[in-house]
C-alpha cells in the first residue's frame, strides 16, 4: 500500500489556498500590476475551461504559481529596504487562511498547525485611532512667590510690625517655611529687635554690645533680681505666671531677664573662674552672644513661700505646667536635654525664649527642640 501524495494532502492543499488569497490581496501599481497575471487569470491557468481539455493543474502547481507571483511582486515593487511593509501586509491577511488550514487539520490528514495569530486582520491592520494617538496634557507648574513681593509682608516689615508680618505672611508655620528654604530673603534673622532673631555661638549681635530700648519689668511677678524685658515679652510673661498660677502650679518667679554687654562679661568671667572656658562655655554666654543680651529670655524659679533655684524647676510642678503651656503665651525652652551638640548648651529648664504666639505655636506643632532646626540654620556647639 503506498503512503499518500504529500502533495495532495488537505494540509498542504489550505496552506496553497491561503497563500494564494495574500497574493490576490497585495496592492500593487499599476505597471506592476499589469506585468503580473490578475488572480482570475491565474485561476484559469489553473483551471482551462472543459472546451480546451487539459488536464486540471494540481494543488502543487498551484502553490508554485502563487510562490512566482510572490518573489516577482517582492522583486519588481518592493525596494529591499522596504520590503518588511508589504510582509506585514501579507501577514495580516495570511492569518485568515489559517482558518482553513485549522479547518483542514481537524478533519484529518497531516499535522496540525498552530499559528498563534490573531484572526481579525482588520484589527490588526488599523491600530491607530482615526482621531489619531493621545497627546499627554503638560501643565506648567507657577513659581513660587517670595514674600518679599507682598507688599502687606514688607509694609509690615518695615512698620516693625513682626506679628502683622508673620499673619501677611500666612501664620506662623508659613514664615518659618518662607524663611528656612530662602522665599524670604528680606527676613532677617541676625536683626536684634526682631522676636525671630537667633543667637548663638555662631551668631554675636551686631554690634557686639546692641541694646534694645523699651525695657519694662514684668507685672505682677515677684523679681529676684532688678531686670527687665522687652515690653512683648514682659507682658506675657506675666500672662504666663497667672495661668500657672490659676491652674494650681504654683507660683513663678523670674531671677534674671535682660542683661548688658558688660554685665554679661562679668558673669561669664565668674563662671570661668570657677571651672574654666570648657565648662563655662557649656553654661553661659560669651558677652555678645549671650540671648539674655536681647531682653526676650528669662530665668524662670518656682516659688512655694520661699522660692527655689534655677535648678529646682525641671522637678517642679511649675517647671511642669511651662514645659506643657509656655508655647501658648509666645516662649520656648531655649535649651533641652539631648541637643548640646546643636546648642552647644547644656539643659536649662529655667532658660525660656520670647519668639511670639504665632511662631511658638509653629515651633510646638511641629515639633523643633532648637531654634536653629526651626530656621534651617546650622548647628551652633562652638564658637
């Protein structure tokens, strides 16, 4: 028994048919067009009509015709470098042939074959939208302003107004942004009379031996010592020890507030005379770098009858209630446990720093344990 023309096989006979409707599908020009035999005339060359009596051409012959009509159209229209357009024309709509090539391999004969192609040509062929492909939308992003080109900030500024700069400016935490990422150059944090003025070892007043002039002495406060402050910080203060007080703390006394160049000499002398530069520089104030040189920090004792020292606070129940509650009347703890390496100073629980409402409340909201982290400003632990 002989094994069956492979030639003829139903396999062979699809794969035939499929190739010969991808060349009927090429578009060609027309003088290309015109050298190649039309598909109906290639279809009576492989079939003549009964009247001539030829044999009918074989499924093999017809491949080969159809393979000729596709090395000539390759050859004669398509540049080498372009030929890989008029191949994926062809694909597109071979893969309808695969339809029947499938169709034949499951009604037997050969193996079956797998053309993983997706059998929608017209999808394939028009992938673009007919709108044509999305542009992405780019939106300009505005520079940010320096409050230095608001004239109510800088109408302010100029007044010496500092609470009315700091509301033009948006609140507290947004003066502090503007100030420490440098939108508001016009803000000076070395100007002595400003409540936002740092000082610190890196950071004398200028001049050396600066004085403020409206000095008063808190009201209603016992004083251990005849000092003063500034009006700002004197009055609230005082605000400050009565709420203490009306909560059940205690009473709070102030020991030293403002202090002059000279007078700071002297106690900064007295300090390295007891333990040296070293510990004296842990503990107290070169002269013009001192902020009791600014009249916005006092030294704060609790008082219960008699009252108690500098280092009686932290443990007080007065020393408590400011730790929670100073923020609330404009002061900060200038100097806290853990940042000596940004301060340079060592604890003060009694050291409290008059900043103003708006930026104490920025400073505790958002959590700052130095006056230097709160502007962006470098740490300070040396002169």
């Amino acid at each position: 028994m002989t094994s069956p023309d492979p030639q003829t096989s139903p396999r062979r006979a699809a794969r035939a048919e499929a190739e010969r409707r991808a060349t009927a599908a090429i578009s060609l020009p027309p003088t290309a067009a015109a050298s190649l035999p039309s598909s109906r005339s290639a279809s009576t060359a492989a079939s003549p009509s009964p009247v001539a009596g030829p044999p009918t051409a074989s499924p093999r012959d017809a491949t080969a015709v159809t393979r000729r009509q596709l090395r000539a159209a390759s050859a004669s229209v398509v540049p080498r470098r372009r030929r890989l357009s008029v191949v994926a024309a062809v694909v597109a709509v071979v893969v309808a042939g695969g339809i029947a090539i499938g169709a034949a391999s499951a009604n037997g004969g050969g193996d079956a074959v797998d053309l993983a192609l997706d059998p929608a040509p017209a999808a394939v062929m028009n992938t673009v939208p007919s709108e044509g492909l999305p542009v992405p939308s780019v939106q300009a992003v505005p520079a940010t302003a320096s409050l230095c080109d608001d004239p109510a900030f800088t109408d302010a500024l100029a007044a010496g107004d500092d609470g009315g700069a700091i509301a033009a400016a948006g609140g507290g935490e947004s003066f502090r942004r503007a100030v420490a990422t440098g939108l508001a150059p016009c803000v000076s944090l070395s100007d002595p009379t400003r409540e936002w003025a740092v000082v610190n070892k890196q950071r004398p007043y200028d001049p050396i031996d600066w004085r403020p002039g409206d000095l008063v002495a808190p009201a209603g406060m016992r004083a251990l010592e005849d000092t003063a402050m500034r009006t700002a910080a004197a009055e609230a203060l005082t605000a400050l020890a009565s709420a203490a007080r009306d909560a059940g703390a205690g009473e709070i006394a102030y020991l030293s507030a403002f202090r002059s160049y000279t007078t700071q000499q002297s106690t900064y002398a007295a300090r390295v005379s007891v333990g040296g530069v070293a510990q004296a520089d842990l503990e107290s104030a070169r002269p013009g770098f001192s902020e009791h040189q600014s009249g916005l920090a006092v030294d704060i004792v609790p008082c219960s009858g008699s009252c108690g020292t500098l280092d009686d606070v932290a443990g007080s129940p007065q020393g408590a209630w400011v730790r929670e509650h100073a923020w609330e009347y404009g002061y900060i703890t200038r100097y806290v446990e853990g940042r000596t390496d940004v301060t340079g100073y060592e604890p003060e629980a009694w050291h409290l720093r008059y900043i103003g409402p708006e930026l104490a409340a920025a400073y505790h909201d958002g959590g700052y344990t130095t006056l230097e982290e709160f502007f962006g400003l470098p740490a300070a632990p040396n002169y």
